[in-house]
C-alpha cells in the first residue's frame, strides 16, 4: 500500500472541512422579515423586506468578503401564494445583508416561502416565511350574502307561518315520526360527519366545517322535497320545525364535546357565545312567522301561499348567482371534500328511510324522515363557521357546506324522476268519464 494514500486522503479531509468551515463563518444569525407573517387579499400582491441578524464575516482564509450575493425563494403552494421575486444586496456600511421579495395571493388558503440566500454560489442563510391568502370580497359577493341572509330570513318568516300549530299538536300525539327524525338528525347524522371527517379530510378546518354542517338542523328545502316526492308535509313542517328549536341545544352539546377534537386544531378555543347567538338569530324570523299568525292573517295567508315558489326561486337564485359570485370555491372542491359530502348526505338518506320502514312508519312518513335526515340547513352551518374560525380557515371551512349543497339534490332528483315515471298512467289506466266525454286519469299507488 503506497505511504502517501493515507495522508492524501486527510488532506482532502481537512481541506473540504476548512471549506465547509469558510463557508459556514461567511453568514451568521438569521433573516428578519418585515412583517415576519404575510397576509395578502388573493389576487393582490405585496412586498416582504428583510435584513440579516448577524454582520457578513469575513472569509477567514484570506480576510476577503463575498462579491456576489443571490436570492431564490419558493413557495409551498404556488396555486395559493406566487413569490415570482426575491431581491438582495450587502450593505457596506452596516456589513448586512438587505433585501425584499415580492408574494403575490392566487387562492385563499396557507403557504410557506422558502428563502435561500447564497455569496458566491454557498448557501448561507435558508428560512421559511409564512404566508396566508385571505378572501378579497367583491361587490358581487358582498351582494350575493346580503341577498342569502335576507332570503333565509323571509323563508324562514313564510315557515312560521306555514306551521299549523294544530297539526303539530296532533302529530306529537303519535310521536313515532318526529322522535325517529329527531335520532337521526342530531343521532345519525353528527355521527356519521364524525366518521367521515376523521378518516376522509386531512385539515383541521375542513373537518370541523363536515361535522357543523352534519351538526345543523334541517333545512327548508326539506318541506319542498317532501312535497314534490310525495311525503307527508304535516310531519316535514313538524320535524323542521322541532329540529329547529332542538338544535339550539343539540348544536353545541356536539360542538362542545365530539367537536373539541377538530377545534383544537381549527381555532385557538370554541366560541361558545359566537355560536349561540348564531343559532338564535336563524330562529328569530320563524318567531316572526308565528306571531304574524295571530295578529296579521291577511300577511299569513300570503306568506303561506308563497312558500313554495318562494323556495325554490331561493335555491335557484343560490345555485346560479352564488355559483357566479364565488367560483374560487369551485377550485377548492377536491374529490376528498366531494367524496366526503357524499358519504355524509347520501348515508343519511339511506339510514333516514331503512329506520323509518324498519319502525313501521306509511312510506308517505318514511319519505319526510329520509328527506328530513338528509337535508341539512346550509345557513346555519355558513354563519357558525364564519364566526367561529378565524380568516382565511372560516372561508375555506364553508366550502364543505357549500359543496355538499350541490350534492344534496341528485339523489332526490333521481328518485323523482323515477316516481314520476312509475305514476305517468298508461292506457290500461285511463278512464273514460261517459257523461262528458273526457278522459281522465287513474294515478298508480306507489306506495
């Protein structure tokens, strides 16, 4: 063995480890960014500036400084944050490094920037910059919720006007149809939101967003649906309206005990307050309704008779404008939300209407339990979410509501189609009044 190859290879040691050494002494401390956490409105841009902690060290090979000095920055997430520029240069007189980047927001949402400066082509500072993307509300969008949150209001007017005290009264004389709904709005249903958020959804404030929304009462559109499937609308009205006022306290007793689990993670605490007054405020026009009822019949009767229509041009007019006014949304729907929202919503009205006929309740019952379980109030699921967590996560949290909305009517779309198939009479069917000459129709009892 050659006597030189030993010590050529501690040279080369002791050479790369001066190097690394040089190199290392070159920058010390750490970057100081201003301000030291970015937020910017998505679709705006802004400057971060910073400045070295630590003078520039001499080369203690040959007591010379670094000539040249480069910037390279990246971001986590270039579909929520863009750092398109990174600018730096050595201030003599105070021997540090100073220089700016620019982060442009695309999509609301978080990211980090990754900052690397090099002298003379050796890394010598690398840090992380925080950045957060917050919702930029347009004109369009401050008009779409104004327009949402009055339109909830008057229809949840016209509901307490539409609720027939007396057929409530005698419909929980056989409380089999509202104690059933009962289980499975705010049973089954949070259960089955607990479940999927866990396994299906990765961030925290997407979790919480599934298990408020599976949390919420039913919504309006329930009665609707009930109406067009053939259901019983007196035990609709009356499941909407119980689980309306019950979720003023089944709400947070799921929110303050399974929820703390996706809080933890989502918000720095729960809002208890910001939560109940929320609920409150959703029940408030249905007041309105009910006491129209005794002191304006006139009103009532109008309102009664515009239910309906006044429903379904509500949930057309969210459908179109609100898919307008907020198509990011649109790009953040990944096919874990949708596959979740599925799960939630379609499970449940599997298990609303098996537990129903499985009770023994008339398939007419058995449609407004399906129904009922199913259809979760959207609004009140927005509006907690909203107040509860801070900005952007409330945002991007309403996405799994909003998402599972659109999901919501396909099944039932599907099942009316298939029920208006099965009723459309055949000519075996027809029969022919002599007297007039008509020829009139006998429907097909599919129930």
């Amino acid at each position: 063995m050659c006597p030189m190859l030993p010590i050529t290879l501690l040279a080369i040691l002791l050479f790369a480890f001066i190097e690394l050494t040089s190199a290392a002494s070159i920058g010390t401390g750490s970057l100081r960014f201003e301000p030291d956490m970015v937020q910017v409105f998505d679709g705006q841009s802004t400057m971060v500036v910073f400045r070295s902690t630590e003078p520039i060290n001499e080369n203690p090979r040959d007591g010379s400084k670094p000539t040249v000095f480069e910037c390279f920055v990246k971001s986590s997430s270039e579909a929520t944050a863009i750092t398109d520029m990174c600018e730096v240069h050595y201030n003599s007189s105070t021997r540090h490094l100073e220089g700016r980047l620019r982060v442009k927001g695309d999509l609301i949402g978080h990211a980090v920037a990754d900052v690397e400066i090099r002298a003379d082509s050796v890394e010598i500072h690398r840090q992380q910059l925080s950045i957060t993307v917050i919702l930029y509300k347009t004109v369009v969008q401050h008009i779409f919720l104004g327009s949402v949150i009055l339109l909830v209001s008057l229809n949840y007017v016209n509901m307490g006007c539409a609720i027939d005290m007396h057929l409530i009264k005698e419909t929980l004389k056989k409380p089999i149809g509202p104690i059933v709904g009962l289980v499975t709005q705010f049973g089954v249903m949070p259960s089955i939101a607990y479940v999927v958020a866990t396994n299906f959804l990765d961030e925290a404030y997407l979790k919480l967003g599934l298990f408020t929304f599976g949390c919420s009462p039913g919504g309006g559109a329930s009665n609707m649906w009930t109406v067009l499937l053939g259901g019983n609308l007196d035990l609709s009205v009356t499941m909407t309206f119980i689980s309306t006022i019950a979720s003023l306290g089944f709400m947070p007793l799921w929110l303050f005990t399974a929820g703390k689990t996706f809080f933890k993670e989502a918000a720095p605490k729960i809002p208890f307050q910001n939560i109940v007054s929320g609920l409150v405020a959703m029940v408030i026009p249905l007041g309105v309704g009910l006491i129209m009822q005794r002191y304006c019949p006139k009103g009532t009767a109008f309102c009664r008779k515009i239910l309906a229509p006044f429903s379904v041009m509500m949930i057309i007019f969210i459908v179109i404008f609100g898919t307008y006014a907020n198509l990011y949304m649109f790009r953040l729907i990944t096919w874990e939300i949708a596959l979740a929202t599925v799960l939630n919503v379609w499970t449940g009205f599997l298990i609303g209407i098996i537990l129903a006929r499985v009770i023994g309740l008339p398939w007419r019952d058995a449609i407004a339990v399906m129904v009922e379980t199913g259809i979760q109030n959207t609004g009140v699921a927005i509006v907690l979410l909203g107040v509860s967590l801070p900005k952007p996560d409330g945002d991007m949290a309403t996405i799994v509501p909003v998402a599972a909305s659109t999901v919501t009517p396909i099944p039932l779309t599907i099942l009316w189609l298939a029920l208006r198939y099965l009723r459309c009479p055949s000519s075996k069917d027809k029969v022919r009044d002599m007297s007039n000459g008509e020829v009139k129709f006998q429907p097909i009892e599919t129930a």
